[in-house]
C-alpha cells in the first residue's frame, strides 16, 4: 500500500487502541470488535465512524481467451462516517482508496483503481430501512433485488456508486424504491463524477405478504445514454439509447427445506433508429438438508439472456444488464455475463463450522445466438463469430470457493474456477482454457 493510504489506516487504528482501556486475553476475541466501537464510544451518539480494509490476490487468464496470464494484488480502504443529529435526518460519507498492484498495464482501469475519492456523500430525510418514508440524496449505492439488474459491485475493488434521489416507501407489507440517478465514472488521480445525459430511472416495488413465506418484486427502469456513450446501430452510424426494462423478482420458501427464486425481465425502446427487443430469466430451485451433517443445500439453476440473431435486421436483440453486481452470478471466472447466454448451473452449499462455509458447483455455456457474441460478466465482448459458422457451445466451468470468519470482524476467503473451451472458444481464439484464482483478508474497521 502507498504511504497516504497506509499512514492513514495506521493513525485511525493507534487511534482506536488508544482509546481501548480493557485489555481482552482472547486475541481472538478482541477482533471480535471493530476498532471503530472503541472511538464510537466516547463520541456523541449521533456521530460514528465505521470502515473497511480489504485486500485481494488473483491469479487468471489465458492467452487463448484475450487475457494473458498475470497475477495481481488489490487493496481497497473505505472510511466512513455517519452525522445524525435528529432521528430523521442523517448525513452520511464515505472515502476510498482503491489501488492495484503488479498488473501488467501502463497503468490501471478504472474498476481496479482510483486512489483516494469519495465514494458515497448524501443526506437522507427519514428512515429509508424501517421508516415509512424516506428520501435519499447524493452520491448512493443503489442495490435492487439480487443485484442482476443494478448493484454496487462490491467485489470490483472500486465498487460502483450513483448520483441519484431515491425515495422509499413502506407500508404493511409494500415496498417501494423510486429513483432517478447516473452511475459515477471511476477516474484515477482525478474527483469522480457521472456523465451527463446516462440516466437511470427506476421503480422497484416489493409485495412481502400477498404470498406466504415469498417476496414479488415487480420492476420498471429507464435507461438513457447520449449519442458519445451508446455506439453504433445496425442502421449505421451513432445514436441516443432510449431502454425500457420491466419485469418481477419472485422469491421463497416451499415445505421440506426447498426454495426457489425466479426473476425474468423484458426489454423494449430504441438505439438510435434500431428497435430494442431482448429478454433474460433467471430460475433456482434449491433444497436445505437442514438435519444432515454440514447441513448441505444443492440447487438446480438456469440463465438465459437473448442473443442478436440477426445483426443486420434494425433490431437489437441482445440482452443489456445494465448496472449488475455479476462476480459468481454465472460463474467465479467471470468470462459469462447474462447477455446471449444459455447458462444451466448445478451448485452445492456447506457449512462444516459456524465459521467455514464452502460452496462450488458445475456450469455449462451455450451462445443463445451463434451469430452474437460472448460476453463476460462486465459486459463486454470476449469473442465473436458473425456468421455463426463457430457453433454455439462455449464450454463448461468448474467452481469451488469458501469463507472463513476468524471473527466477527476479520474473514478469509479463496476459490478457484476452471472455464473448459468449447467448440465456439475453440473456433474463435486459441482455445486455452482459463482459470482464475483468488485469496482475500476482509477486516472491517
């Protein structure tokens, strides 16, 4: 870590010890709180400070998928404090410092660093969590659902975080999140800030009682980009992004421990002169084993997003999933995103300990459109064959990741995913399969 960033972390924790006057036997145990609680405790009740340090090692790539082998180091320090002089007024910040280390690149993206910045700043008028009203105001995570649509990305070591207003609401079982907000550009050594004219609007609703031990959240968003952020149309030349995406969340409980979780969405509007027509579904039907050892849950789970079958028709069809928290969502490689994908996914959950959790499961990738292409979990396009002449199957992915909490503050974490190319990888770069690996330290502050 540079010296701003590890001269700050070390003066906010001697700070902290210093003001802890019991010393605990237990080392263990001492972690068990943050070292924010010993600051917080002599502070007035309507101020807290709160952070997090994170750091990350991943290992991926291969040279045969457009990503060459390299091995990297992220660390990320967030600083938080809360400002809430009266019960319905709160104040809220949030800085970061996201870097990245031994990467292969000039100099880093935007989603691995940006030193320094203020991440999240906003005032909120009422009780957004329990109230029945609550306005949001200023820069803001957005976290719709299960993320798939808008989230923020927390994974990414930069995380992703809005201009926005949001009002909710909530009231005997109804739940509604309104808001209008543009999604913040990280920038390197530079103030972060949105572009002007990319706006999403939203409406997600929440209806936790019509049916018993389930939640249905229906939804409405409203995507706008300028003429420089949306590209080029089947018509040719550029055009404005007018996108439209409705659908409903379905998620709960059945008898003898099984679960489910459906969410489908339908997209319409227009990209320049090109009409807008995809659609994607997501199903789980998942089963807890509650009485047997490590009490084991296995789920059965499909993807599908729509490809562009005809990329010279005036009509896109190719699903956008906008704003998603996407990391393990189709796999922990991350080389699948929910765009022209058929994805089925067989997974397995354990808990040997009430500290260890350990999952991992099997996917399988076939193209929804062998003429579209493949992309990753960011969105982007990995590999293309416009004439479809590669075929549509991608290949398989083997995961297997864990969790273990040292303490109520301080956790590890690792896992490893292996993608097996396909006949359509094979086709369209070297065919190597790709790895990826990851070992992380998360210590909240």
């Amino acid at each position: 870590m540079q010296a701003s960033s590890s001269r700050l972390l070390l003066a906010y924790l001697l700070a902290s010890a210093a003001l802890a006057q019991q010393p605990v036997a237990d080392p263990v145990t001492a972690f068990d709180r943050k070292p924010s609680d010993y600051l917080n405790e002599r502070l007035p009740s309507w101020l807290a400070f709160s952070g997090e340090f994170r750091l990350r090692f991943e290992h991926a790539g291969s040279s045969g998928i457009n990503n060459p082998e390299e091995g990297f180091l992220l660390g990320r320090t967030r600083f938080d404090l809360a400002v809430q002089p009266l019960p319905w007024l709160k104040f809220f910040g949030e800085a970061q410092d996201a870097r990245a280390y031994f990467q292969n690149v000039p100099h880093p993206g935007g989603s691995y660093q940006d030193t320094w910045d203020i991440r999240q700043a906003y005032v909120q008028l009422g009780d957004a969590q329990s109230g029945p009203i609550a306005l949001t105001l200023g820069r803001q995570e957005i976290n719709l659902g299960d993320q798939r649509l808008v989230g923020s990305s927390n994974w990414t070591n930069t995380a992703r975080s809005f201009d926005a207003a949001r009002l909710s609401l909530h009231h005997a079982g109804l739940r509604l999140e309104a808001f209008a907000g543009s999604v913040v550009d990280e920038r390197d050594q530079e103030l972060d800030h949105h572009t002007q004219g990319n706006d999403l609007h939203g409406l997600y609703g929440g209806l936790d009682s019509l049916v018993p031990h389930a939640t249905i959240e229906p939804f409405i968003l409203w995507h706008l980009a300028p003429l420089s952020r949306s590209g080029a149309t089947e018509h040719g030349g550029g055009g404005k992004l007018n996108e439209k995406t409705g659908g409903v969340r379905w998620v709960g409980k059945l008898p003898r421990g099984f679960d489910y979780d459906i969410e489908m969405a339908k997209q319409f509007g227009s990209f320049g002169l090109d009409s807008i027509d995809a659609w994607a579904g997501h199903w789980v039907l998942g089963k807890q084993f509650s009485s047997l050892q490590w009490q084991p849950r296995v789920f059965l789970e499909y993807n599908y997003a729509s490809g562009d079958r005809n990329p010279s028709d005036g009509t896109r069809a190719t699903f956008d999933s906008l704003y998603p928290t996407a990391h393990g969502k189709y796999g922990i490689a991350d080389q699948v995103g929910w765009r022209n994908i058929h994805n089925p996914h067989l997974g397995l959950e354990v808990k040997p300990s009430k500290k260890l959790s350990i999952a991992g499961g099997f996917h399988e990738y076939w193209l929804a459109s062998a003429r579209d292409g493949l992309y990753n979990a960011g969105g982007s396009l990995i590999a293309r064959s416009p004439d479809g002449s590669a075929g549509r199957h991608v290949g398989e992915e083997l995961d297997v990741y864990g969790l273990y909490s040292l303490s109520k503050t301080i956790s590890f974490g690792a896992g490893y995913g292996q993608l097996f190319t396909g006949e359509f990888l094979n086709r369209t770069t070297r065919g190597h399969n790709y790895h990826y690996a990851y070992t992380m330290l998360t210590w909240l502050l």
